[in-house]
C-alpha cells in the first residue's frame, strides 16, 4: 500500500519515494530558544511526530534531525530588529547560553509529555558556525552574494525559480528598498551573515572572512540539514508560516550553492488558531503545556485532540474542544481497561481493521479517519478481545497515546461525592433534569464524572 503525502511545492499528493530504499532522511524546523513553546508550537511537533511515526508503521528506518535555533533569528523575519536570544538574555540578565539552556530543556520536556519521539540528531545554530561559513563561501564563490553596511546579502534576482515553494509574483518585489542598514538589491534578498554593530556588544559573535558578526537565520537550516542529511533528501516539515520566507529562502541559498534539488517532499502543518486567529507570543492569549496541566488536564488530552483534525487544515482550539478530546481519551481508556477483563472469544478481524488504518495513514496522514477505524474496532463485540488489544498496541505506535498504560486505577471515592450522586439519583427519579444537572457539575468539580447506566450510575475519576 503506497504512502502518499502533499507536497507543498507540487501542490498535489505524491507517492512517497525515498532517495534510499527502506529509509527515510526528515529535518524538521526546531525551536528558537528563548522563550516557553505554547501548544500552536506543540501542534507542529506532533505533526512532525506522525509523519515520522508512519514512515516507520510502513517500515522505514528514519534518520530525524531537528535544528536548535540559539542565535540569529531577529524579531522580524526580514532580517531587522535584535537577535531573539540576545534580547531574552539581557531582559533576564542571563547569559545566552544560559537562555538556549534553559527553554530547551523546557521544550524537550514538553515533548516528552505528550509523547513525541526524540530526534536523532539536534544541531545547535551555535555550534555549526564553521559549517554555516563554508557555505557563505560556496554562494561567494558562485556569485550570489553581495556586501551591504550591516552583512552579506543572498541576490535572489540570480536564483530563477525563487519563490516557487511559496508560489510568490516576484514581480513588483525586485525594486531596491532602504533597510535600517545598508541597501539591498532587491526587497525579498535576505541576509546570509549579518555584521556586528559594535564588537563586545553581542554575547554571540564570530570572525569570519566578512567581518566580525552571526549567521542569518535561514543559513542555519541550510548547513544543518545538508551536515546531517545530504545535499538532497527526502522530506522536510515546517508549519505553514515557513513557507513564504524561511524554507523559501532555503531552497534558494541550498540549490544554489549545491546546483541539486534541495529536498524532495515539503511538509507544512497549518496553525493552531484560537480565538479566530493564529495563536503566537505576539497577540498575548496563549497556552502553555503547563498551563494545561495546571488546569488539571493530561497532556495526552492534548495530543489526541491534535489528531482529530487534519494537518492540513487549522486547528481551533478552545477548552470546550479540549474538554471533548479530553472525555473521549479517557473514554477510550476505559474501554481499553474493560477489554483488558472481558474472556470471551471473538472473531480475529486484524487483517480488516489494520487495512482500515493503514489506508488512512497512507492517505495524507489522515488521523482524523484513521481515529474513526479505531472506535469503529473497539466497539465491534465481535472482535475477540485480546487481538484487538494487540492490534490497538500497534496502531499506538502511530497515535502515541499511551495503550499499553490504559489499565483500571481503583479510585477512593469520597463520602461527599457518594451523597451527592445519591441526591443526584432522587432528582433524576422526580424528573427534575435541571437540577440533577447542577449536581453532575458539583460532581465534576470533586473531580468524578457520573455515566448513567441502566444498571444505576457510574462513577470515573477526572
């Protein structure tokens, strides 16, 4: 069954090829420490996650680089304002390194909770200096760079097919226009290595052939991945943000040091919104993992609501939408620890269901279908038991929502909360629906939820 996945460059689904049989080189766009990631950063890195864990449920070993940006990203993407690091350090009065530190062990930690496989390879920008320099030399030497006042430029008018990923009219973008320092040749050239404005006044800084100063942040992905991975190689994700710039300018500076195709497969995942727009730092209404725990919910109800919707469309988040997912994984937790006691024998429909699942995998990533199969099995009673749990830990390979930990916990339930499902019932019994209802509330906030069955009530624990 062939993997088929959007590429963002062609625009159209393709079957995945890879430049080696039976492995798999992915560089995903990492993380510029210097702040806490929210969860519309934590959204691209489970995006990333499935992409690597069904390139190894189709049995492809995969090689995972993520680069660590630590210095060079400025404020603004158009190579102005202060370095994002530097700034950070001197607001906490700490040093750089120190910042990088301290938010990537963070970072990791967050992805560690909502089960995301580690990369094998995590490059800082910082220790790749020598790497990013050579590469300046290669697009020196082949004509395509240019010195300003404040750095060495990327000329973009010499690179013919730049702005196809983005599918960007570059006409009208060609005209000179002045920058805070220096002049640029055209409006959408971007800066490989950017001058120090006073030396000793950056905690980041580097000789070079150019001067004393820091890399551009686009150069860093460049060097990194090529290091890591090859001139050519097969997938590199992103969110859709990336897309007009960073991986824009990547492909430029990339093919045109090496004269080959830079990467095969483009991956991008659209934002997580909230509140109608994209959540960032920037507009200040953002949420933490932290946050979330501390509002009492697991971080895997997080996960599993970032598989119920597409990659390639928004994800809009609310606590309500997380409040669904978060009832519906611990309703699958449930079933999975009823399954766990039931005996009968059943039909073994593995072949079926694993077909099922694979389809959907195959089809773009489809999580949202693939989820449906999942309910679909785990509700079929004639499935036996123990093949199912067995087939359900496979597919947890993919999903990474905990199977195997999904047994029943024996819950002490508190003489208050048994009075007032009691209490609950009399109102039920009288029809008085509303007021029952206030009850289940006051029930949800001990930390209980209460399933009516036709057996009598049920408590689960939040």
């Amino acid at each position: 069954m062939e993997l088929k996945l959007f590429n963002t460059l062609t625009r159209k689904k393709e079957v995945f090829k890879p430049i080696k049989k039976g492995h798999a080189g992915m560089y995903s766009c990492g993380p510029t420490v210097y702040w806490y990631q929210h969860i519309g950063n934590l959204r691209s890195y489970i995006f990333a996650d499935l992409v690597k864990r069904v390139l190894q449920f189709n049995d492809y070993k995969v090689k995972h680089v993520v680069n660590v940006t630590d210095v060079g990203h400025l404020t603004s993407d158009k190579d102005e304002g202060e370095d994002k690091i530097e700034k950070a350090a001197r607001e906490q009065g700490k040093k750089a390194s120190e910042i990088a530190k301290l938010y990537l062990d963070v970072f990791l930690k967050d992805l560690k909770r909502v089960n995301v496989l580690m990369a094998d390879v995590w490059p800082l920008a910082s220790k790749h200096i020598k790497e990013q320099i050579e590469l300046i030399k290669k697009l020196e030497k082949k004509g395509y760079t240019y010195k300003t006042s404040d750095g060495i430029y990327f000329n973009s008018a010499k690179f013919k097919s730049y702005g196809e990923l983005a599918k960007l009219k570059i006409k009208g973008l060609k005209s000179g226009k002045r920058i805070s320092r220096g002049e640029k040749k055209n409006k959408i050239d971007f800066a490989l290595w950017k001058f120090s404005e006073e030396p000793g006044l950056r905690q980041q800084e580097w000789k070079s052939p150019w001067g004393l100063g820091f890399p551009g942040w686009h150069l860093e992905c460049s060097a990194m991945s090529m290091k890591y991975l090859g001139k050519t190689f097969d997938i590199h994700t992103g969110g859709e943000e990336h897309i007009p710039v960073h991986h824009t300018n990547e492909i430029a500076q990339s093919e045109s040091a090496t004269g080959k195709k830079f990467v095969n497969y483009w991956l991008h995942g659209r934002w997580l919104m909230f509140s109608g727009e994209k959540m960032s730092k920037s507009k200040g209404e953002i949420f933490t993992l932290s946050e979330l725990v501390r509002r009492g919910y697991n971080p895997l109800d997080f996960r599993y609501l970032s598989l119920l919707t597409h990659y390639r469309k928004p994800l809009h988040f609310s606590l309500e939408n997380l409040d669904a997912a978060q009832n519906a994984y611990k309703k699958m937790k449930r079933k999975v620890s009823e399954l766990r006691k039931e005996e009968h024998k059943g039909l073994d429909e593995s072949k079926e269901y694993e077909k099922k699942f694979l389809e959907a995998l195959n089809d773009d990533l489809n999580l949202p279908r693939a989820i449906q199969v999942v309910w679909k099995m785990l509700d079929d009673f004639d499935f036996s038991p123990k093949k199912k749990l067995n087939l359900l830990e496979k597919f947890d390979s993919v999903l990474g929502l905990d199977v195997k930990e999904m047994v029943e916990k024996k819950t002490k339930i508190p003489e208050e909360v048994i009075e007032l499902v009691e209490e609950r019932e009399k109102l039920r019994k009288a029809k008085m629906w509303k007021e029952a209802d206030l009850f289940r509330e006051r029930i949800r906030e001990k930390g209980f939820v209460v399933e009516d069955r036709a057996e009598g009530p049920r408590l689960v624990g939040v």
